[in-house]
C-alpha cells in the first residue's frame, strides 16, 4: 500500500491556459473524491466516482472543470481556461466500501495560475 | 443544506491538560461524521467517525468525540494533550442520503510544553 499519490504536486500556469492533474488512488479502493483547498479553508468536494460512474459532481464546478475516471482506477481533473480563481490546492482521496467510509487523502497538486 | 461550523480558528492548551474542538453541524437526514487532521507538509488524515450507536466514539491517538443529536455538536476531546497533537483539525459532515462531505473550516490547535 503506497497510498494515493498525485502528480504533479505543482504547477504554474498562465490565465487561460488548460492543466490537468492526475490522481492514483489506494489500488483496491472503489470510490475516488475530488476536493479544492485555500488557504484558510477546508476541503471543499468538487466530485465524486464509485468505480468507473461519476455519481456526484458539486453544483459549485463550472463547465471549465471536467474529471474522469476511465477504468475505475486513477482518475484526471481538467480545468480549462484557467483564471485566477482557480489557484488553489487539488486534493485526491480514495476510500473502500458501501456505506460511511474514511477517506484516505494524496498530497495534494498547488496551482497557481499567473 | 449541509453545513458543519468549527467555531473557534484556534485552540491553546498546556501539555497534559485536556482539551476540546468544537464543531456543530446542520444535515437534513441523519448525519455520519468525521474528524480528521492535518499536520505540516502532510495530507489530512482520519481520526474517527460516528456513524450510529454509542455518542462517544474513540479513534487514533487517543482521541475521543461526542456526538449530541440534540446540540448537532461533535467536540473532538481528549484527556491529556501533546505537544505533537499541535496541527489542524478538521470537523466533516456527510448526509446519509448522498456522498458529499462538507468540511468546516479547521481549528488550529497548539498545545504548549
């Protein structure tokens, strides 16, 4: 078990300009988690996967952002058109089971859009 | 809506005294809730949940909460503070309909040697 890792842990971008971050979670959990942190904050959920079916997706993401999930395992989070709103920390976190679980959180990708 | 408050942005206690973080929520089911933390340079890491059953639930390091149905409050406790139980602390809340979890927005807690 070597834990969900996220690449890159930063990254620097221009307004306007598309990035796209990647999420490796625990390999045998089924449920992936998007959240986006600042600073003096808590995690706030963008979305939500069970396996390969985005089940949840916040109200709050707007058309720019996009997440996949492929074949149930790591998962992408796209933002086009980046602005300066979108500087923040990207956290990916991963759980296993049905009901009320823990969820098991990366190390996070900083963006800062320029 | 959901909602969880952490109404106090830091926390000051001597080593060896107790301590508590507040946290009050606001679900429209029954709620499952979680108390994780996160120290420097690490990501947050999950300390205990109440699901059902008991109000006090135990989790790692010792910590403790108490859930009151009634003051919809979820105060993470623990009898003897350390001074590395100094990070910030996290107060989640999730609806037992959906799969969203709200945050509130963390407590700092430093404990003093």
């Amino acid at each position: 078990d070597t834990g969900v890792s996220q690449d890159p842990r930063h990254k620097i971008t221009k307004r306007g300009q598309n990035v796209t971050f990647r999420c490796d979670p625990i390999s045998e959990h089924n449920r992936l988690y998007w959240y986006r942190q600042t600073l003096g904050q808590g995690p706030e959920f963008l979305t939500y996967f069970q396996n390969e079916a985005q089940l949840e997706k916040s109200r709050l993401l707007s058309d720019r952002f996009s997440a996949e999930r492929p074949k149930g395992s790591f998962s992408t989070l796209e933002i086009q058109r980046t602005e300066q709103g979108d500087s923040a920390m990207y956290l990916c976190a991963s759980s296993w089971g049905q009901g009320p679980d823990e969820q098991y959180f990366g190390p996070g990708t900083r963006l800062t859009v320029t | 809506a959901q909602s969880v408050a952490q109404p106090e942005d830091q926390v000051n206690v001597a080593e060896g005294n107790p301590l508590t973080v507040k946290c009050t929520y606001s679900v429209s089911g029954n709620p499952y809730l979680f108390w994780y933390v996160q120290y420097p340079n690490r990501g947050l890491q999950f300390l205990l949940k109440y699901i059902t059953g008991d109000n006090l639930v135990k989790g790692s390091y010792g910590f403790e909460a108490e859930f009151n149905k009634s003051q919809t409050s979820f105060h993470l406790k623990k009898p003897s503070a350390l001074v590395s139980d100094s990070a910030l602390y996290f107060c989640a809340v999730r609806d037992t309909g959906g799969f969203k979890t709200i945050f509130g927005a963390g407590t700092r807690l430093f404990v003093k040697a």
